[in-house]
C-alpha cells in the first residue's frame, strides 16, 4: 500500500463499517474465511494467530469468533483503521500493531512463530514488485505447518466476472462512497486495484513459489462469484 492510498483509508476509517456494511455478503465471506483458517488449527492450544491488514478489526471479530482461544495480532498499515479498531470492545487476548505488508519487522513480530495469517483485502493494495516481498514476509511468519488464509478480489481472464464487477462498482460502490463517505476517490481506487490484480492463477503461483503447500482456492457466493476469491495454504513441515 502506498502512502497516498494509507492516507485514503485514514480518512474513510470513522466510515469503513458502515461502508462496508452495505455489501450483501461482506460479513459473511469474512467469517468462511475466518473458519476455513479456524478449521486447520483445530488442534494448536492457544493458537498464535495474525490478521494482517485487519482495517477497522472486522476480519479480526470474525478471527475472535471462530478462534475463541486464539492470541490475536491485527496489523495494519492505516493509522486511521487501527484507530477505528482500538475503539471497539475486545478481549485482552486481541491487540492491534501498525505494519506495512512488504516492509514488515519479522524479528519483532516473531519470525516463525505464527500458527496462522488471515489477511482479507491486502495483496491488490500492494505495489506489485512488492508482491512477492509481502507473500515471502506471511511464509516467514509462520511456523512449519502453519496456515495461511487469503481473501482478495480478482477478475483478471473472467470476462463476465469484470463486467459484474464494473457495474457494481460504477452504479453502487463509487457514488455511495460520494454519497456516505465523501470520498469517491478511495472507491475510484478500489475499483481500478481488482482490475489490476492477479488472476487467480497468477496469485496461486505467487503462494507456491513462496514455498506454500496445499493451496486451494473456492469463490464467493451471490453477486460476488468469480469477483471475491479465498485461498489457502500451509507451510509445510521439514522433511526428515
């Protein structure tokens, strides 16, 4: 994420929730993906788990609903969203630091000791050549046969799924961010970045040459399939 695109969201952050909130299935695409990761760590006490790009923390309620037992970090980029966050009622097991994606601290944040990464709506808002940069910093995190959990927009090589996706964004998305949140630009962005991401191959590949393992991936349902995509992938375990 670059400067310019932080300073967007610091400015939408008092609005984010209700923005979003708008969104037929944004919840609820949150919280399958909070349990797909939930689902591989059934068996890790006290999972160690981080929610990278947490925004204004509705990726992170969903972690602390699925993972009831888990250490949550939420790490983001946006001074403005970590603040929305910090605002909200957690417990004492939920904490939020400021990291950029690409420039991360790994010795600080624990190189390899993360059990799980849930990260939703990060990689389109990281420059490109930084891409990988941020991909190999989550694989870094996590321990041998630790999790990670991605949850992006794509519609590169779906001709329908872009024509969807300009649609709602022309005729919804843009003019309610004018409307609301008096921000139309952030919402011009939102909708250039998934026209500019990977496709769901191309970012697929980015996980296996990372190192990841058993990657998958399923779409959304409703009027975000072939739109809104979750993946998942582990870290494999060393060989003996």
């Amino acid at each position: 994420m670059t400067a310019t695109n932080t300073a967007a969201f610091d400015r939408s952050a008092s609005r984010y929730d209700l923005m979003v909130a708008l969104n037929p299935g944004y919840h609820r695409e949150l919280h399958r993906a909070a349990g797909a990761l939930a689902d591989r760590l059934t068996d890790v006490p006290d999972p160690q788990v981080v929610d990278l790009a947490c925004g204004s923390g509705a990726s992170t309620a969903a972690l602390a609903r699925a993972l009831p037992e888990a250490e949550l970090l939420g790490l983001d980029a946006s001074s403005g969203m970590l603040a929305a966050a910090g605002a909200k009622q957690w417990p004492a097991r939920v904490r939020f630091e400021q990291a950029v994606a690409g420039e991360l601290d790994l010795e600080r944040l624990g190189r390899g000791s993360r059990d799980g990464v849930l990260t939703c709506y990060l990689f389109r808002n990281v420059p490109e050549p930084l891409r990988d940069v941020a991909v190999a910093e989550v694989f870094a995190l996590l321990r041998p046969g630790g999790w990670l959990v991605v949850q992006e927009y794509s519609v590169a090589g779906n001709r329908g799924a872009r024509r969807v996706w300009d649609a709602v964004s022309h005729a919804v998305i843009i003019p309610l961010g004018a409307l609301l949140d008096r921000n139309p630009g952030l919402y011009r962005y939102l909708w250039r970045s998934v026209l500019d991401f990977d496709s769901v191959a191309r970012f697929a590949d980015r996980l296996v040459a990372a190192g990841f393992t058993d990657v998958s991936h399923r779409t959304a349902t409703g009027w975000q399939r072939g739109i809104l995509h979750t993946f998942v992938a582990r870290k494999p375990e060393p060989q003996p």
